[in-house]
C-alpha cells in the first residue's frame, strides 16, 4: 500500500503498516533488522536505496521513522537513541548563545536539567511558566525567545496546555512551538494538527510500551526543522540501533489498544482513589473539576493512563505507599504495559530539588498498567490500608 493511500487510513491500520510493508525479497511481514554497520556501495558514491553507514541511516530506522511521522499526522520522523537525545538535538537545532527558551514550570526533571546545566552554560536563559495559562506563556515571551517548550499532559503534574492557544501566541511571535507528548502518546492528541511545530517522544514510554527499549524521536512538518534535526542526528551520533527500532515497532503496533486500556483502567484507579481518607488530591485531566479538563477533553482523544495523587500524610505517607504495593511496581519512567509507581521528588524530578521546578514531596506518581483493572484495586487499597 503505498504511502499517500495509507495516509487516509485509520490510526490502527498505519501503526500497524506505515513504514512496514512486507519483505520485497522474502514477503516477510515483519520489518527485517538490518544488522550492519556499513552497506557495499556499487562504486565510489554508488549508494544503494541511499544507504553507506547506519549512523547515516538504517533500513529499519528508516521505517520506524515513517510510522513515527505516519502515527503524529506529520511529514518527517526522526528517531534517536533516547527521549533526552530527541531533546539535545532539538533544543540544538532551536537555539543559540543569547537566546532564550520557555519551559513549564513543572517539566520531567530530565528535561529541567539539561536545560539548567548544560544549555546554560552556553548562554541560553529560559523562563518557567504554568502552561495552563496560556497568558503567562505570552507574557514570558521576550526578542531574544527562540522557542516555547511545553509537555501537555505535564510530568508529574498533570497540567494541561492549550496547544492551539498557545501555537496562536508563538506563531505571532514568531518563535517555535515544541510539545512533549510522551505522556498522551499519538493515539491520544496529535499536537502538529493544533498547530505545534514540533513533536518529541520518549519513544521509552508509550510508543515502545513494554519497558525494554529506550528511544527518542522527533516530528515535523517544517522540512528546514528536519534537515536540521538529521544533521545533529548524524553529525552527534545519537541514533537507535537496529533492533531498538525494531522493537520500538514492534511496540508500535499495539498502540491503539493499549492506550484504550490503560485509559480504562486509570478511570477505574482515580475513580477509587477520589475521596479516599489517605488521599489529599488526585490530579487527573479526566476529573471535571482538574483545571485543564475542558481543553483536554477537546484536544484528547481519553485522559491516558497517569495517574498522580497527593498523601494525607505527607512524605512519609507517599514513601509508605511506594513501598506497600504489590502489583504497582516501584521503579521510574512509564508507560508500559505493567504499573508502575515513583515518588517523583526523590527519583525522575530530583534534579528540580530546590529550583522553582520543585515537586511537592507528598506527591507519588501512577502509570497505570493494562493488568486486570479489579487486581490494580485491590493493590492500591492494601497498599493504603
């Protein structure tokens, strides 16, 4: 099926076949894993299908990349070997000495820190601002801003961003929208449709979906943005081997469903969890009364599978919590397919420890697995007990 017939198709039908038609040689169904560092050229120049060394390029990535961009409803995917590599080489290819970045002022830890320590140690400023408010988001914006980065659902807050509304605000000013959409995944909200001009995955989390594969990737439809993006992509090296993209397809593929059940079962676990005596505050775009509801209601297809909640009893009752699950395992990142649970302030967000970034400490962070949604209940409610 050729790529302009299958850009009409459903979201399940191109996860399942954008990038990954079957071997032309030996029918296989399956992406072949192109294991080879070099590729024989017919003469000096003479690449076949354009392909010389597999940091260049590599068939398998190759097709990772065009179910990556078939998946976010843009025109060029490039994939990379981590979430934060995706982030250095866009952050790179946005700005330069002098220039400043806005951020949300509750951003995944790992993206506060290269922004804090690294980037500015190059000259780059930047400006936290709740992406809620969609007025601060303008207000922060300066001459010397060159990007507005946003998550949406944040990490580990769970605050929603208004992407067309704030795409309205940087498109004005002439500065770049860059949105994480790790924790919606493209199943849930596809932010280039609403005007964003740069989608990021840890492709780690929800696209990989299984906790074995750690990966990044980058979306757009700006094919100066792009070339940039392959530059730093081949001239930094930080590229997924082979069988990383093979199996972050391989994921892929079950998206659809996956998000579907997650999404069930987080209803099901904030459902429980509203109004329970060791519970101060559950945050979950899904809740009428969350602050971002109706845009997420309007911008998301269902409220995806994280899940935060604030302990009664402060640090002690969250690190308690951690500790008393069965089912939940405690361990960082997300978005596979088991649960899983962290205390955000002392594992993925501790590098925002005493900077305006900082997470509350009675704060523990759910992703919530597609296991028996009866069974993650139960956990939770002995764990609280």
């Amino acid at each position: 099926m050729s790529s302009e017939h299958l850009s009409t198709r459903g979201f399940a039908t191109r996860a399942i076949h954008a990038g990954q038609e079957p071997d032309p040689r030996t029918g296989a169904v399956n992406v072949p894993i192109v294991a080879s560092s070099t590729f024989a050229q017919d003469g000096v120049g003479g690449m076949r299908e354009g392909y010389e060394y597999a940091r260049t390029g590599n068939p398998t990535r190759a097709a990772l990349e065009e179910a990556l961009a078939s998946l976010e409803g843009g025109s060029h995917g490039r994939a990379f070997s981590s979430g934060m590599a995706a982030t250095d080489a866009a952050l790179r290819s946005l700005l330069r000495p002098g220039d400043h970045l806005v951020i949300p002022d509750d951003a995944y830890g790992g993206t506060f820190r290269l922004v804090d320590k690294v980037f500015s140690q190059w000259g780059i400023t930047y400006t936290p601002v709740s992406v809620n408010d969609v007025a601060a988001v303008r207000a922060a914006i300066s001459a010397q801003t060159k990007a507005v980065w946003i998550e949406t659902p944040t990490n580990p807050l769970l605050n929603i961003g208004d992407i067309a509304a704030i795409a309205d605000v940087t498109h004005d000013a002439g500065v770049r929208l860059v949105v994480d959409n790790t924790f919606a995944s493209p199943y849930l909200q596809q932010p280039l449709a609403l005007g964003a001009d740069v989608v990021l995955h840890s492709t780690t989390k929800y696209l990989g979906g299984h906790s074995d594969v750690v990966g990044g990737a980058l979306v757009t439809d700006d094919e100066e943005l792009d070339a940039a993006f392959a530059f730093l992509q081949n001239g930094a090296g930080g590229v997924p081997g082979p069988f990383d993209a093979y199996l972050t397809l391989r994921g892929a593929k079950t998206l659809a469903v996956r998000m579907e059940q997650h999404s069930t079962n987080a209803e099901a676990v904030v459902d429980m969890l509203t109004g329970h005596p060791a519970i101060s505050s559950v945050l979950y775009p899904g809740l009428p009364e969350h602050p971002g509801h109706e845009v997420a209601a309007r911008q998301m297809a269902r409220f995806g599978g994280m899940v935060s909640v604030r302990l009664a009893g402060g640090r002690e009752a969250a690190l308690q919590l951690c500790d008393r699950t069965e089912i939940f395992t405690l361990a960082e990142s997300l978005g596979g397919i088991e649960s899983l649970i962290e205390h955000p302030g002392a594992m993925t967000h501790a590098s925002t420890a005493g900077s305006a970034l900082e997470v509350p400490d009675d704060l523990v962070r759910l992703s919530v697995g597609i296991e028996t949604t009866t069974d993650l209940l139960a956990d939770l409610k002995q764990a609280l007990g």
